[in-house]
C-alpha cells in the first residue's frame, strides 16, 4: 500500500497538498485533486486510522467490560451493543473477565473483584476509547465503575446508584405484573410462587409486581402461597408440592427452569398442565418452548438492553444527558409469550 509521500511524488506535488486533498480540506485546485485521488486509489492508499484518531482523540471506540461471556444473558446485550455502534460507526473492544469461570456466582457478592475491573477501565481510557460500557449477569447494585472516570461509562443490566453513570437494566416489576394479571383473567385465585433467590433485586422487583396485580384485582396476599427457590430446576421440583398443598391453580415461577422442575415433579404425580395446573415462567430460555405443553412466559429483552445502553452512550457522548441531577436509570419493556401451559377455569373482575 502506498504512503503520501509516494503518492506526492507520483503527483509531483508537496505531501501537505495531498495530505490536505485526502482530508477533504480546500485550498488544491479541481485539477490536482482529481489527479491525487485517482492516485491515491489506483496505488491502493489506505489511511492510517490510528494515527488520525489519536491525533484528534475520537477513535470512535467503545470499551465493553463483560463478567463472562457463558452466562446466558450476557451475549445477547453484547449483540445489541454491536448492532447499535455499527449503526453509528463505532466500533466496540471487548474484554471477558470470566469470572463465573473463576468463582462460580459466588463473586456475586464479592466485592474484591472491583481492582480487575478498574485495570480493565484504565486500559480502555489509555487506549482512548470514548467511552465503557459494563456488562453484568444479572441485576444488582455495583460500585465498580470509579465516579471520576474522565470519560463516560453505562452499567447494562445493573444498578450504579449514580448520578453520573446511567443503569440500563429490565422492567421485571411490570412485566410480572402482566404475567399474573393474564393469570388472574384466565380465571385462577390461588396463584402460587416459586421465587428467586431472596436477596435478589430480580425477586424482589417481580414479587412486587406479582403483589401489585393482586392487589388491583382484589385478591389478598398470602405470604404462604410464595416459596423461596434457587433459580434450580431442583427448586421448583421441591416446592412444587408445598403450593399443591396450598390448593394453587395456578404456578407463577420466576425463571424457566424452575418451572421445569415443576412440570418434572407434576409428570410423577400424575398431574397434567394445564389441565390439573396451569404453569407460567420467566426468561424465555430456549428449553422453555420445548416443554410439554410449550411454556408461557417472559421474554428478556436482552438484546434491548444492550441496544439502550449503546444509545445511553451515544447521548452522552454528545451531551444530550444532564448528569449529577438524579439517578440515572433507563428499564427496558419486556414481552409476554403466551403458549399453552395455562388453562381458563373462569372469569374474575
């Protein structure tokens, strides 16, 4: 490939002249600056790009900082990170901490991770991307993401507690809420729940939906109609006959897995769905449309979130957001998909 300087003496013209022409700068005539792109593109120029963009410090670069790239949720926010910065023509650098790999999800709770995390954002400013963006495995509140970052950063999926940092995270609350109102229409009272793990903020975000819609419905909360799961589907195995028990028609279980357990513990009792218990999810995990009968339930709109947390950035790269005033969180809809795991046993006002 061809430098300037070869290109400028093919021309017989000065290297600034053509450096100008190639810049799109005035100055050449119509003459030479044809003569010198026609040069250029028949010796097969090709610009120097880092060069140019360290010289005007807009590499048009974004860092992404994932937790590990085998949970479930994280590739599908990478890819909506992806197709919104090639809409905008920015390219994004990668970087897999692994720590699931590391730790299993026992660095959920751990905090002394965060030193890997802030090498990792040096590097990502010393390389002069224009901005980070952090990818969790799931929802919670973080404080990796120093406040004094001289360039922007987005937490997707997670909680920053900033007002300097934007949270893109899900709407769990009203997509719960949704989830059992469609329940309740279908007829059914005594609606059970298998739960997260209770010191999680997706728990406790669609406890309270599932809490709400009865409330709004006019149906009083029976704390002995919730029982406390894992995310296993070993956990919705075993409490599944608790709520039989409690005389529940109807099962809300706050992941996909979960509720296989609970179809796994209904086959051995000889227990159909929907027709001896109605059944409803959440995640929309690939295994869940295999289900006999097919599971309904949530979808995450993963790929969403990491498309918002792109857009977040996009606006904060060109001012659009006022930081330092509020909290600064963005929730993302969810879908509902209704397939065949529940049954109408009547209407309820």
């Amino acid at each position: 490939m061809a430098t300037i300087k070869e290109i400028a003496k093919k021309c017989g013209v000065s290297v600034a002249t053509v450096s100008n022409i190639l810049n799109g700068k005035p100055g050449a005539s119509e003459a030479t600056r044809e003569m010198v792109l026609k040069t250029a593109n028949m010796m097969e120029y090709m610009p120097s790009y880092v060069a140019k963009s360290l010289k005007t410090k807009n590499t048009r670069n974004i860092g992404v900082i994932a937790e590990d790239m085998t949970i479930f949720s994280i590739p599908d926010i990478i890819d909506g990170i992806t197709e919104y910065c090639e809409k905008v023509d920015y390219k994004i650098l990668l970087t897999n901490l692994r720590l699931y790999k590391k730790y299993n999800d026992r660095y959920y709770h751990r905090e002394d991770y965060f030193g890997i995390v802030k090498q990792e954002i040096k590097k990502f400013v010393a390389m002069q991307t224009e901005g980070i963006i952090y990818v969790t495995a799931h929802e919670r509140i973080m404080h990796c993401i120093p406040e004094d970052l001289p360039i922007p950063a987005v937490m997707a999926y997670g909680y920053t507690e900033s007002r300097k940092i934007p949270s893109v995270v899900v709407n769990d609350q009203k997509a719960a809420y949704e989830l059992v109102e469609y329940l309740i229409k279908k007829g059914h009272q005594r609606i059970g729940v298998i739960s997260g793990k209770q010191d999680s903020i997706h728990t406790q975000d669609r406890l309270l939906g599932y809490q709400k819609a009865l409330r709004d419905h006019h149906l009083i909360y029976d704390p002995e109609l919730v029982c406390s799961g894992d995310w296993t589907r070993r956990s919705g195995y075993e409490c599944v006959e608790k709520l039989l028990r409690q005389e529940v028609t109807a099962v809300f279980c706050m992941n996909d897995l979960m509720a296989g357990g609970v179809y796994d513990r209904a086959d051995e009792l000889g227990l159909r769905i929907p027709e001896d218990l109605s059944v409803v999810g959440y995640d929309n995990r690939e295994l869940s449309s295999y289900y006999k009968p097919p599971l309904t339930t949530i979808e995450l709109p993963l790929h969403d979130i990491g498309y918002r947390a792109a857009e977040v950035m996009m606006e904060l790269l060109a001012g659009k957001i006022k930081t330092g005033i509020k909290e600064l969180v963005y929730q993302v809809p969810c879908d509902r998909l209704i397939r065949q795991s529940v049954r109408e046993i009547g209407s309820v006002n």
